[in-house]
C-alpha cells in the first residue's frame, strides 16, 4: 500500500510542473492571437498601463477555455513519454502496475480539474467576458493621441486634415500649417493656411485649441441656401488674419461603457440566466405563432369569414363558421367577364395588393422570428458550451497519457508537434460545429458536441492500444499490412547471431531444403494452368496445402537463421513470405462461388486481381526453389571445403 502512495506522490509530482509550465505556455500563445488581432485598436490612444494590464488580466482568463485543455495534452504527452523514454514505465509495468493504476492519480487530479473547469465557465468566464468586451468597446471609442507627423496629412482629428510641413520639437511650434475643414456639407472644404501655429488642449480635454499666425481663410459659399440666393452660386470668402484660434471639438478623456448592456448579452450569463432567457425567447416565439395563425384562421375567404373568436365567459375560443349554404353554384368566371373592364382590372389590383400586402406581413414577422431564433441559438449554444470544457480536459489526457506511453518520447519537440496537430483537429470540428449549430444547419447539441464525439473514440482507442501495449505507430506493421493488402512482395530480414543454441547440420539443413523444393514443386505442378473463371471463383488455390507450405518455409528458415555462415543467411533471406490473402481462395462454399461468377460486375473485378495475385505466388514459389538449389549449393560446397579442410590437418 505505501508503495502504490508512492507512486502517486510521484507521478503527480513529475506532472504538476509539466502542468503549470504548459498552462502558462498555451496561454501566452493565445494571448499574442489576442494581442495581434485588436493591436490596431489599442495602439496610438496613449492608454494608460495599467487599463492594458486589466484589459490583458481579463483576456487571459476569458483564453482559459482555449489553452486549458492543450495544456493538459502536452504535459500528459510530455509526463508519459519521459517516463517511457526513461524506461521508467517499463520498470512500473514490470513490477506488475498496470499503465491504468500510474494513471490512476492523474486521472483524478483531471477530474477535479474538469470540476473546476464546469464553475469557471459558470462562474468566473461570464464575468470576465463582460469586462474585456467592455473594455474593448471603451478603448475603439477613445480618440487617438495626437501626433501630428512631418510633410504627411494627419487625418486623426475628426472633420479635419491638418497638414504641417516642418515641427520644432523644443517649443511645439508647428510652421507651414495647411488645414482642411471637411466637418460641414459643402463640396469643397474650408482652407486654412498658415505660417505658423501651436496646437494645445483645454483642461477638460474636451477641444482642441489652434492658434495660428500669419495666414488666410478660404470657404466656399455656395452651400448656404439664403446666400446662394442673394449673391448667387459663384461667392467666397477670404480672410487674411495676424492671429486666429481655431476651436476644435475633441474628446482625449477614456470613458468606460457601463457593464449592464454586455451582462444583457449571452457571454454574461450563467446557466440560469441563460435558460431563463431561452424560456423567455420560447414564450416569445410561441405567442407570435400563435398571433400568425389566428391572422391566417381569421382571413375571409372571398369577403365571407370562415372563423370567428367568440370571447365570452372570459375565454377565447375558436368558432369554425359554417359554410353558405348556395342554392346554386356560383360561377365567378361569368361574374368577373360581366364586370367592365376598368372594375375589373381594380378588382384584380386590389387582390393583388393585398396579397402582396399580406405576404411582406408575414415576411416581416418570419424576420423577426428569425433573430429571435438565431438569439435562442446563441443561448442554448452558450449553456452547452458550459459542459464541453470539462469534456474537452478528460478526452485530452485520455489521448495525451496512453499516446506519451505509446511513443516514449519525452521534451518538447515531438509531444507539441503530436499536441498542434491534435489540437488543430479539435479546433476545426469545435468551429465546424459551432458555425452548424449557429446557422440553425444542425441542432445545437449535435454542433457543440461534434468535436468531443470525434475525439472521444480516439481516446479510447488509443487507451486500449496502450494498457495492451500494441505497437499502434510501428511503421513495418502497416507496412505489410498494406503489403499483404494488396498482394506485394514482403521482405525477410535475419542477422548473424551472437549466441547460437541450435547449430545448422548440414544433412538436415539439406534434408528440409529438399523436402521445401518437393513441396514447392508439387505445388506448382497442381496449379500449372491458369484458374478459369467459374472455377477460381468456386475452388482458389487449397488453403489447407498453401497453410502447409507457408508454414514449412517459415519452419525452414528459423532453422537456417541459426547459421554462421553470412553468405547462406543472406540467401536464406530470398525465401519468399507466402501470405494467405482472401484472393487465393474466394469461399468454402461453391454455391457462393456460382452466385459470384453470375454476378458479373462483382466477379470480374476480383478474377482478374485474384489471377494476378496468384500469379504473383506462383513467381514467388518458382523463386523459393531456385533458392533451394543455390542453398544446396552452398551447404555441399561448405561441406567439401570442411573435408579437405580435415583431410590436411590429418595429414600433417
């Protein structure tokens, strides 16, 4: 028992620093998309530092939902692979503790981060939504810090362009000032020239003061109605003047929005607040339902009402008018050709209008309906959003522990390169689903949910690869599985060993070797002829005989790999890897075989891969007995150079 809290003490020891570095990591990542996505709106209004710290604090803490569970990927990646990398692992499980008891302690540090998770989103993210975005809105509203440039028109004074040729930075005097007033609606813009002038601010820093020296005033006229009218549409004005203020109104303070409009939004609701307002949106949207069809029930059916709404007793109810009882039918066509003409192409105007009129109504409130519903989705996707993060942390390390185990690889090059792509998946399908469940494409749960449910198969995939210790990235594996697929030559591989157990006899080296050829060749004799159709697709190739000899030549070849002499392993490792592919032998039943020859598009196709496949065995086995005559070669001649070998030393 004091070993497993050892172990526990342990494993959480070596994961919390992985934990807290890769937490502060992710989050400053998220916080430099951040900072490069609203720059140009914080840059240039002179804002003090501590309203950017403030603003940065609650941008941080809204980017938790986002670098959280990369965080707990990476440092779940990282802890399992230096612990498999450092043969750690292998030593626990060798000791008879399962991959799943080292994760044990892990796994519940998770769940009570995930517990976290759900009252942060609940709790603390509305809050600080409501802060930044409020923040942020303050901060586009607050006019930029005048800094007016050399040679350049400065256009940040709004209704003004100031141009100023020349700046002395000692006493602020501005020389070559030229100004355009575009703040009124005339064509053509007040002109200010001057030679020099000072630029300062009144104390409220409500306006802008000019004092200029030495200059003339240009205005156009011509937009004033009454003067326009009493002097005509060519007059202007011009002043010369020593000395002139320009008052100029602008607002250099930064005022802070009020936070009650933003908490009205979904990013400021908690999971009570947000399922009373979608109540509240369903009451809506049911009352206005129920307005259009008591509108459309009450419509007259050519003037004559097919229903009334009879309210006594304090009740509305519903009354279905009976129909007009007609002696004889009515023919509205003669009715409508009797009328004259200018009466009857009113009566189709009007009908028209008020069709028309009727059809703009219902579209109206169909476009009413349709922002409260995109409301009600923002809403329900809000509540959903609460849970996934909590979701989102468990999957994450149900797929960084067993993936750190199953490549054992520690540091930081190869966990975030696995941890960036993973997350790149997730972030996809999360944005997928989420713009889905937005638009009203998919229901909302299904939007939300989608990442969590692809990600969650993975997860339990790769838990169960690595408690069974398969070997889910061994690139030979998929590669003669891909091979065995589609029928290609696999490659043997042996090496000279260092310790031998079992030496190769020659006589019975040979003795297998023949016994291989004899088998090959009978084999090859059976099956000289290529398989007809109706026949390959009713019988194949004997499974039982092609297992015999698969399996001979396998036996043949462990017994060689015992060899010591290099040149009989290398040509040991000819042998062909005969594979028992599904194409050699399409069915045990032949009445299967017959429906599939009869199935024409269906049996073609596999006849003429299956014959190719077989071909391609009957090459390989024809190869195995020219190998079988070369190691005979090879083993008669070691023979003969060992007896001569003998013989010499006899005679000496």
């Amino acid at each position: 028992m004091l070993k497993i809290k050892r172990l526990y003490t342990f494993m959480l020891k070596t994961f919390l620093p992985l934990f807290m570095m890769t937490f502060c990591i992710c989050l400053f990542i998220v916080m430099m998309q951040f900072l490069w996505k609203y720059i140009d709106e914080l840059v240039g209004k002179g804002l003090s530092v501590d309203l950017i710290a403030e603003l940065f604090f609650y941008a941080a803490l809204s980017m938790v939902p986002l670098a959280l569970p990369l965080s707990i990927l990476l440092a779940s990646l990282m802890t399992f692979g230096n612990l498999g990398e450092h043969f750690e692992l292998t030593a626990m499980k060798s000791s008879g503790i399962s991959l799943l008891k080292v994760m044990k302690p892990l796994t519940v540090f998770i769940a009570f981060v995930s517990v976290a998770a759900f009252f942060f989103q609940n709790n603390v993210l509305p809050q600080s939504q409501v802060k930044m975005w409020t923040l942020l809105f303050s901060m586009r509203q607050k006019s930029p810090t005048l800094d007016i440039p050399e040679g350049a028109i400065y256009n940040q004074i709004p209704g003004y362009n100031l141009y100023v040729k020349q700046k002395n930075p000692d006493n602020d005097k501005l020389y070559g000032i030229l100004i355009y007033d575009v703040s009124t609606t005339s064509t053509y813009p007040r002109i200010v020239v001057a030679d020099s002038g000072r630029l300062t601010m009144n104390k409220a820093k409500t306006h802008l003061i000019l004092k200029l020296d030495h200059g003339n005033w240009y205005e156009d006229l011509a937009t004033s109605t009454t003067m326009s009218n009493e002097l005509g549409n060519d007059m202007y004005r011009r002043e010369s003047f020593k000395s002139k203020d320009i008052i100029i109104p602008y607002d250099d303070n930064f005022t802070r929005m009020d936070d009650e409009t933003m908490r009205q939004q979904y990013i400021g609701k908690d999971i009570k607040e947000l399922r009373h307002s979608i109540d509240s949106i369903d009451l809506r949207l049911d009352s206005v339902s129920t307005l259009v069809v008591r509108d459309m029930r009450a419509k007259t059916t050519v003037g004559v009402p097919t229903r009334r709404y009879d309210f006594s007793g304090g009740v509305e109810k519903s009354v279905v008018e009976k129909p007009v009882a007609l002696k004889t039918p009515v023919d509205f066509d003669s009715i409508i050709k009797s009328l004259p003409e200018v009466s009857r192409k009113m009566l189709i105007s009007d009908a028209i209008s008020n069709l028309k009129m009727d059809k703009q109504n219902y579209e109206f409130r169909s476009f009413s309906s349709e922002d409260d519903n995109l409301i009600k989705r923002r809403h329900e996707i809000e509540l959903q959003k609460k849970f996934t993060l909590s979701l989102a942390c468990l999957i994450f390390f149900f797929i960084g522990a067993p993936l750190g185990a199953i490549i054992r690889k520690g540091g930081l090059g190869t966990p975030i390169v696995i941890s960036v792509l993973l997350f790149i998946v997730y972030y996809i399908f999360d944005n997928s689903g989420y713009k889905l469940a937005r638009d009203g494409r998919w229901p909302v749960w299904q939007g939300v949910w989608l990442s969590s449910a692809v990600l969650l198969p993975l997860g339990i995939f790769l838990t169960k690869k690595a408690v069974d210790d398969s070997a889910v990235f061994n690139a030979d594996a998929y590669r003669n599985f891909f091979r065995r697929l589609l029928g290609l030559h696999q490659t043997r591989h042996l090496t000279l060993k260092e310790v031998i157990i079992e030496e190769v006899e020659p006589a019975v080296a040979l003795e297998k070797i023949s016994h291989l050829k004899e088998l090959c060749l009978s084999f090859l004799s059976r099956y000289s002829e290529r398989q007809r159709y109706v026949t390959y697709l009713q019988e194949g190739y004997d499974k039982t005989m092609l297992r015999d000899l698969s399996q001979y030549i396998e036996y043949t070849v462990d017994y060689l790999s015992n060899s010591r002499n290099q040149l009989l392993l290398n040509k040991a490792m000819d042998f062909p890897i005969v594979r028992q592919l599904l194409t050699y032998h399409v069915t045990n039943y032949k009445q299967v075989g017959t429906a599939l020859a009869v199935l024409f598009p269906v049996g073609v196709p596999l006849y003429l891969v299956g014959t190719r496949h077989q071909s391609n065995l009957k090459k390989e086995l024809q190869n195995a007995v020219r190998v079988c005559d070369e190691i005979t070669d090879i083993i008669t001649k070691d023979n003969a150079e060992v007896s001569q070998s003998n013989k010499s030393e006899a005679v000496k």
